[in-house]
C-alpha cells in the first residue's frame, strides 16, 4: 500500500478555562488539577490511539520510502513508546517531555486575549498574532514560551516584555500580555535564556489551561 494515513484520529485534550479566575491559590489549584486530568489523558486516551495507529502505519510502505530503514525503526520506536504530539511520517518525532512517575513539564505561552483564546479553543498554536513571532537564525519563525506559570511568585510579564523585544518582537506594552495558554514542553523546544524557552513549528499542538497573568 503506497499512501499514508493521517493521523486524524488523535485524541483532543478539553484544555480548562481559566481566563476569569484571579485569585492565584485557586488558580494553582486549578491548573494542577487540569496537569494531573493531562497526564491521565496521555495514558489512557492518547498512548492506546498512538498504538492503533502504529500498527497501521505498519502496513503502509509509501511513508517509509521517504527516509532511511534506520530512520523509520526510529521514528516507529519513539511513537510506541512515548506520548507524541505527531506522528511518524512527518519525519520528526514531538516527543512530550515527561520522565517515568512524573507529570510532563509545562510552559506559558504568554500573548493578547485574542491570540490565547484561539490557540485554546482550537488546540492551534497557529492562531498566534505575527507580533508575538521572532525569526531564528536560519530564517525561520519561532514562538516564544516561559518557564513559569501564573500563579506563581517569580511570574513577570514585565520579564516576558523584555524578552520578547530582546527577540525583535514589536511587543509594545505589558498590556498586550494579559493572557497565557499552558502547554506541555517537548523535544523540539530549545533553551532561549533566562528561563525562556522556544519552539520552531506551529500548527495543532495539546492547550492544557488557558488563565490570566494579571493576578
């Protein structure tokens, strides 16, 4: 069989809407429950899909033509044994960050109301505004993401603002930062400095919490 199936079947993750809670206890206890309803999603909804699916893929050789044998083994082995955001034939494996008998790790995605409520409702980190991009040094577009969450102490948006323009993002005011999404972290995020982190790709992506970052 020469063509490939699309992984249409994966399960989507009903991310928690936070966005009117302002009081930062409640707002922890809340997105650690949404972390512990994520890391159970992952076991019992989304590893069983990637299985079926693998098997699949399996008997379809059209995919694997595109790559090296090695490669395919690879590409095979990392989605039967670890909760992924894709799926083989894309060549490159997302890889949800989470070591055995711990939670996955997780970042803010910190931007306007507009862009964190589409990313949101649509499990799209493609609905981020242009304003929030920076371009690497291969040219390419890269999202910006924060390594810690909003209700805790050391969470500054005046630090995110910085960033971003340290980044050459046109960012004007903190007031262009009132939302975050909560998203778990993945192999194909690298380390940006001062506790910032970013990820090359866009597109369909697992929203855990969407909250405010005014508290």
């Amino acid at each position: 069989m020469s063509t490939t199936p699309e992984f249409d079947d994966r399960p989507v993750f009903d991310y928690s809407d936070l966005s009117f809670e302002g009081n930062k206890d409640e707002l922890e206890r809340l997105i650690r429950l949404a972390v512990a309803r994520y890391d159970t999603f992952l076991d019992h909804e989304l590893f069983p899909v990637q299985g079926e699916f693998a098997d699949i893929l399996d008997t379809f050789e059209g995919w694997k033509l595109r790559f090296e044998p090695d490669h395919v083994e690879q590409l095979m082995e990392t989605f039967r044994g670890f909760p992924c955001m894709n799926a083989p034939p894309e060549g490159v494996m997302e890889q949800i960050s989470r070591r055995e008998g711990y939670y996955p790790k997780f970042l803010s995605v910190v931007a306007d109301t507009t862009s964190c409520g589409m990313m949101a409702d649509r499990n799209n980190l493609s609905h981020l505004d242009e304003v929030f991009r920076f371009v690497d040094e291969n040219g390419q577009e890269r999202m910006l993401a924060y390594d810690a969450m909003p209700y805790e102490d050391d969470f500054n948006n005046y630090e995110v603002l910085r960033k971003y323009r340290a980044l050459g993002c046109a960012v004007n005011s903190v007031n262009h930062l009132r939302k975050c999404i909560v998203i778990p972290k993945t192999n194909l995020f690298r380390e940006e400095g001062e506790s910032f982190w970013s990820r090359p790709y866009f597109g369909k992506f697992d929203v855990v919490a969407y909250a405010r970052t005014t508290l």
